[in-house]
C-alpha cells in the first residue's frame, strides 16, 4: 500500500443525519449528479446515489 494514499470522502453521523465530506481536490464526488465540492459537505438521505472518481 502506497503510504502517499489518504481516503478521500468522509461518511459521519451527525444529530441524526448522515452526511458526506469530500476532503480531496483529486477524487469528484456526486449525490443525485449534484457535485460536492472540495472540503464541502452535503446531507445524504435513503435512496442518494453517490459516484465517486477522479476529477478531470
């Protein structure tokens, strides 16, 4: 394992919501085709869809 590698989205548990972190410049996240942007957070609910991936 490459020790340089560092995870890229944060899944937490929050006054009983779930949220998503995106704490990379490299990766893209998107719930529901909506970006989150670098350090930026969003709410996640039943059913989101999330993809994940490298940004271009």
């Amino acid at each position: 394992m490459n020790d340089d590698v560092k995870i890229a989205l944060t899944l937490t548990r929050h006054e009983e919501a779930w949220w998503i972190i995106n704490q990379s410049t490299e990766y893209c996240c998107t719930v529901n085709d909506q970006i989150v942007e670098p350090h930026h957070r969003m709410r996640l609910n039943e059913g989101d869809l999330i993809e994940w991936g490298l940004s271009s």
